[in-house]
C-alpha cells in the first residue's frame, strides 16, 4: 500500500507534463514497448513537419514580400519568432533526451524512497506550484490561439491586410502559400491546419518551459528536505551514517543541477534575446498604432496586452525557479555554519566541512553559462537609471514612429533595440 502510494504521488508530480510532451512526442523515452517509442518519434516528426511547412516557412516568405515596410515587417516577427523558438526548444529537447532521461529516474527514485511526512509534504507542495504554473500557462496558449483564429470569423482583425501577401481571404497568421487560398476548400483546410498547428506550437512551447520548472522545484524540494535533516541531526541514533547519506544526498543534487544547466543553457540564453527583441517590437507597434490612428481598438489592445503578458510570465518563470533554487541552496549553507561543529569530533567536523565548502557557492541555472537567472538579473537596474533609459528608449520609439523616412525610422529602431539590451547589461 505505502509502495502505491508513493508511486501514485510520482505519477500526479509529473502526469500534466508528462502527458503534453508525449503528445508533442518530447518525453524521454523510459520502459516503455518499442511500439510507444516509434509512435512517439512519429508525432514528433509530425510536428516539426508541420511547423516548418504551415507556419515557419509560409511566415518567412510572408517576411521577405514585405521587407522594407518596417511595420509589416515586426508585424510578421510578432509571429514567426515563437514560431521558430518553439522549434528551437524542440531540437534542445529532443538532443538532450538522453540527459534528461537520468533526471527523470532520480525524480522517480526521490518519490518512492522512504521519507517523513513532513518531506512529502515539501515535495508536494513543489509539484502543486508547477501543476498549477502549468494549468495557467498552457490555458493562456490556448486562450491565446483561441482569439488569434475567433476574432476574424467575427471580422475583428489583429494585424494589417496587404496586398503584398493577402489575396482574398486573409489568414489569421500572416503567410504567403504557393497555392491558392482565396477560394474554398483549399482557404478552410489551410486555415483548420494553421489552427491545429499553432495548438501544437504553443502547447510545445509553454510544456517545455514547465518541464524546466518541474526539474528545478523538485530539486528545491530536495535541497529544503536535506536542510531539515541537517538542521536535526542531533536527532538521529546513528550521526555518522546519517552525515553521510546527507553529504551524499547533497552531492547528487548539485550534479542534478549541473545537468539542468548543460541542458538548457543555450536555450535559455537564445530565448533571454528572444524576449527582449519581441518585447521591443510589442511596444513599437503599440506607439505605431496610437500614432496612426489615434487610439488602440479594443481587439488590438487585448492581442498586445495578452502577448507582452504572456512574454513577461514565462520570463519571470525562469528567474523565480532560478532564485527559489539560490535561496534552498544557501539554506543548506546556512544550516551547516549553525550547527555545532566544533563540540564533535574532528572527524565528524571535517565531515561537515565538506557540504560547508560546496554550500558556500550558490546553485544557478545559468543562460549560456554568462549570467545566472535570477530576479536579481530581472531586475538589476536601480531605479533611476531604469527610470532615465525607459524614457529614452519610449522617446525613440516615438520618434521613430513619427518619422517619415524609412532610412530614419529603421536607424531609430535599431538605437532603440539598442537601448534595450543595455537596459539588461
């Protein structure tokens, strides 16, 4: 009974990230039959055919029709950018396989070995946050393809319509397709595979985030539970056999942790860029509309509100999961440094130096290995300087805006972006 109840808090931990990443075909395969492992290989390969043949492609060559109109232009980048993110983060995935698979079992191995139900209750409460981060993230996706594909059959539009790619018809997503979709069936089928597509993409992308989250909050499970064995040692019969399983303990977890960060480093630093590239043009097409016409229209102001909101959300996932692990991690060091050490033994002291040496430097998941994520590089500006540099960076927006020259507008932009990135230096 104990056995299943613990392999059933296993299966709950994991089962909403589990479930989506088979169905995009990502889950790492474990004991399964041969049969699930080629379904699974098959619905990835479908996926990322898909991907690149309904809505990467077409959106590219929609790109290159309109290069030159920089409005269209960031317009387009509004969509082909998470597209090709997502398919970024799909290729991570699927290459690391093997990396994450010994991270799965350790997960597997930390839920069925026997533990206090104060432990339980912390590893818990760990899965209960990114069950319900999950919940909400991939809820907004869909709310958020939802209004992309509703909005125009009740003819309420979320970007231009040119002649350079919309015959017709327009399609919710901006693409140019080499056949002809201005007449039915072919602008339904085109549309339903635009729709089933984008589902998958943003079930992809927001699934592959959460799966981050989950890895991390379990290890910050794990580092909260070895702190509250470290803090009651006094407590058990055998102390040496427990400094040991604890320094043990506290050594697979910091390998843990390195393979996270060997597995998503680079995607972490490619999607850091990514961020603030869309969030620029979001605002830059926010101050281009009230330029132009005046006031925001309702479906325009709920697309950019929902869109910089949703950026913003899984950008401060990854910082909050980053700064939730330095603080667990500088509990274990915390923990060590109180105990009384120096009323034991030597040996028993030098024991204990060992989890104090490695405590005293910090656990990150890192973006490329450059900087570590953390809300302390969410927000490393102080006031007054973030205050100055927003205001100009708005200013140019303006400017660029309200100039009439292509070659001013573009250069305008560029300082802009710019300004951006020094913002997060």
């Amino acid at each position: 009974m104990k056995h299943s109840r613990k392999h059933n808090d296993f299966k709950w931990a994991i089962s909403l990230d589990r479930f989506m990443l088979r169905v995009v075909g990502l889950w790492p395969p474990d004991n399964y039959d041969t049969r699930e492992a080629v379904k699974s290989k098959i619905r990835l390969l479908y996926n990322i055919i898909t991907m690149l043949f309904v809505l990467i492609i077409p959106t590219l060559i929609s790109l290159i029709r309109v290069w030159g109109d920089m409005i269209l232009m960031i317009e387009n980048m509004q969509y082909s950018l998470p597209f090709m993110s997502t398919i970024f983060k799909i290729s991570i995935i699927w290459y690391k396989q093997a990396d994450l698979l010994p991270l799965i079992n350790m997960m597997e191995r930390d839920w069925m070995k026997p533990k206090t139900k104060e432990e339980r209750d912390v590893m818990l409460n760990r899965a209960r946050i990114i069950r319900v981060i999950a919940i909400c993230g991939i809820s907004w996706a869909l709310c958020g393809i939802t209004i992309t594909f509703s909005f125009p059959y009740f003819g309420l539009r979320l970007r231009q319509v040119t002649n350079l790619t919309d015959f017709g018809k327009p399609l919710p997503i901006p693409s140019y397709y080499l056949h002809n979709v201005s007449k039915s069936p072919q602008y339904e089928l085109t549309l339903l595979m635009q729709s089933i597509t984008a589902t998958a993409c943003g079930c992809s992308y927001t699934t592959i985030d959460h799966f981050l989250g989950l890895l991390v909050l379990h290890i910050c499970g794990q580092l909260e539970n070895l702190h509250l064995r470290l803090s009651r040692m006094e407590k058990y019969s055998n102390f040496n056999a427990a400094l040991e399983y604890n320094v043990q303990d506290h050594i697979r977890i910091i390998r843990s942790v390195d393979i996270i960060d060997h597995t998503f480093n680079s995607m972490l630093l490619v999607l850091v860029l990514y961020f603030g590239v869309l969030f620029c043009f979001q605002a830059f097409l926010i101050v281009e509309v009230v330029n132009r016409k005046g006031q925001l229209s309702l479906t325009q102001m709920i697309w950019f509100v929902a869109a910089i909101i949703y950026i913003l959300m899984h950008m401060c996932l990854y910082c909050i999961v980053g700064e939730i692990l330095v603080m667990q991690s500088e509990k274990i060091h915390q923990a060590t440094y109180k105990y009384p050490w120096y009323n034991k033994d030597p040996k028993v002291a030098k024991s204990l130096m060992l989890i104090m040496l490695r405590a005293s430097k910090p656990l990150y998941i890192t973006a490329g290995k450059t900087f570590p994520m953390t809300m302390a590089t969410f927000c490393n500006v102080s006031y007054l300087p973030y205050k100055k540099r927003v205001i100009m960076i708005f200013s140019l927006a303006f400017h660029c805006a309200l100039s009439t020259n292509s070659k001013t507008r573009s250069i305008n932009a560029l300082v802009c972006f710019s300004s951006y990135l020094k913002l997060y230096s």
